[in-house]
C-alpha cells in the first residue's frame, strides 16, 4: 500500500524522537513533517537536536534536512501530512485546543498527552484491551462537525504494565473488583533533562505529580463502555495507588494485588489465560503489535527492567512472581517499557489500529 504521510509535532522532545526512530522504516508511514516549538522552527531538524538527540541509534539520515515547522501553526502542516501524532509539551488546556483544532483542521491526532484523556468522547486506547472504543469515532465526528479529523489518545505510561494482564482475567469472566498498585517508574518518565541527578542517584523519590490519580482512574474509562455517543466508567472496581520515582532508565514495573468478585481462578488457569493471550491487534497482524502480548516469566526475580523491558520489540507486558496475597486473593509483577509501550509505540500502534478500522485513510 502508498504509505501515509505523517507528522510529529514535539518532534525535538524525548517521546517526539522516539516517534522518529520506530517510524524509520515503518511498512505503513512515513514522516514528511515535524514541528516543535517556536525556537526550533524554521531549522533544520538535524540542526534542532543538535547536541540532544537522545536516542542509541543514530539520527535517521531522512529526517535530517527534514524543516522544523512551528506546532502551533496548523495551517503549515497541511498538505504534508494527514495523521498528527502529538506529543507536545504545553500548558493542558493549550493542548486541549491545539489538538482540537488540528482535528478540525482534518488531521487524525494520535496524541500521548493527558489534555483529553478524560473528554467524553475521545478514545483513550491500549489496542489489545479496549479495541472497540474505536467505534466511537463517527459520534465524535458528527458531534464535532469533522469530516476526516479524529481524536485519540494512549492512557499513562505506568498502566500499560499491569492493565492489560488484567483484562485477560476479566476477559475469561473472572470479576477483578480491587487492586492495591505499587509503581517504579523509571526516569526517562520525566521526560529529558527530567529529574535532577541529586534526587535520583542513592534515592527513591515516593511522589510523581499526578501519576496515582491516573492510575486510579484512567483504567476506569479503559474497561467502560460507550453509551449514546460517551463513555460511561467501569466504576467496579477500586484501585489504590502508590507511585514512586526509582534510578531506572527506562521501563516501568508495577508490583500488584488483586481481589475478585465472586469465583476466582486458581493459579495455573491465571498462567494459562496470561500466556494464551491474544487480541485484534495480534489477529490483524500490526507491524508494531508484539506477537505474544503477555510474556510470563517463571524465574523467582523476574521481571526485571535491565532484561525485560525490550522483549517483542519493547511493546509486551512481562509478568512474574504470581503468587497468593494475604490480604487479597493474588499478588504479582508486572513490567512494560515506558518509553515504547507506554509512550510512542503504543500511539503508533493506535494508529496502526485506526488504520485497519478505516477510520484512516
């Protein structure tokens, strides 16, 4: 197939060269615009990263003469691009509008910000848990007067490395009604420069602002459902969170208990349902679905960020250390990479997503 043209706007930030080194040599996209802030506009890209290209592999040489557009100049994406991935670092409510008005403008926006992760009607997506909610895409146009611009974003970093083996068990019938979460989220979650080397270096920081109320709530939205052209929350089920910043790269782990509702599974069936997990994603063959989402490790200290957090090209959830809790019914841990998984590749296989839908052409 034509490949379709893409465009990154935060292109200079962390989660925007990430956008650019997974989309090098994407089977389905191709990048031919970026843009970032006003400071940056007008350079060459190679000339805006200059010095703070922060990724292993080098600087894709078609990006390089690439011109930086200004973000918040929609009409100068246009023409070069039909599908927006976000990733800009503004105010909320700045994002809210600009991303609105790109999608007025007939963009798809795919975006990794939080501005509207909780607007009734946009789509907040993990593709193997809530595929579905895609279908709200027409009651968003119509709602909004578009014709080929949409919206949709990926949830929290964080969720992605215990959600989605979650979902398995409420997918088999087994009712998950509560959940105490421990998070160690990595620091390439702050972002570049992030957070001060004083504060990491022999520490662990026990606050991340914002982080537990998202991790308390934006699953609810995750498992809902779509009633009259809105999401209605899963409200079954409490989750209590605690977030902690930890000396890690990359790769965000997530030590967990959960409760049933009812019958539960006995451990082996929780093996078995985790380990024959497959979803839509997976069914359709996406270039960045990992083939086995839920990869179970049986050694007594795994996962671990260091040597699981790049397994199926960083975009499975590992699991291990399952096991019967004393205060709920199981305990385990889980581990995905933030900055692929939870960042750019799981917007671009949102994108991937919306592709096979049709709600991209």
């Amino acid at each position: 197939m034509n490949k379709i043209k893409v465009g990154v706007i935060g292109a200079t930030g962390m989660v925007g060269q990430n956008y650019l080194r997974l989309l090098a040599d994407h089977p389905w996209f191709e990048v031919t615009y970026v843009a970032a802030s006003p400071r940056s506009a007008g350079r060459t890209y190679e000339e805006a990263v200059a010095g703070r290209w922060l990724m292993t592999d080098p600087l894709p040489e078609q990006y390089k003469d690439l011109i930086v557009g200004d973000a918040g100049d929609i009409d100068s994406a246009k023409g070069k691009c039909t599908v927006i991935f976000s990733a800009v670092s503004l105010d909320k409510e700045q994002v809210k509008e600009l991303e609105l008005a790109y999608a007025a403008a007939g963009f798809a926006v795919v975006s990794n910000n939080s501005a509207h992760r909780h607007t009734e009607n946009v789509p907040m997506l993990i593709p193997e848990v809530n595929h579905a909610h895609v279908d709200i895409i027409p009651a968003q146009r119509e709602f909004y007067g578009w014709d080929t611009g949409l919206l949709a974003v990926k949830p929290n970093c964080s969720l992605q490395s215990y959600v989605t083996p979650i979902h398995a068990l409420r997918e088999k019938g087994y009712q998950v009604d509560r959940m105490i979460i421990t998070t160690l989220q990595a620091i390439s979650g702050a972002g570049y420069p992030g957070v001060p080397s004083y504060d990491m270096l022999d520490n662990i920081v026990p606050y991340i602002g914002g982080e537990e109320e998202k991790s308390e709530e934006e699953p609810l939205k995750i498992f809902g459902t779509i009633e009259d052209g809105k999401f209605v929350y899963d409200n079954s089920i409490q989750i209590s969170a605690h977030c902690n910043r930890v000396p890690v790269i990359d790769g965000h782990t997530a030590c967990v208990s959960l409760g049933f509702k009812g019958e539960k599974p006995e451990l082996d069936e929780i093996l078995e349902i985790w380990e024959n997990f497959k979803s839509l994603p997976q069914e359709l063959d996406l270039p960045s679905a990992p083939r086995q989402p839920i990869i179970v490790r049986y050694e007594a200290d795994r996962p671990q960020p260091r040597r699981d957090r790049d397994m199926d090209k960083a975009m499975a959830v590992s699991v291990g250390r399952l096991r019967e809790c004393k205060v709920f019914d199981y305990r385990f841990v889980g581990l995905s990479h933030n900055t692929v998984r939870g960042a750019a590749g799981g917007a671009i296989l949102m994108a991937e997503l919306l592709v096979a839908k049709g709600y991209i052409k």
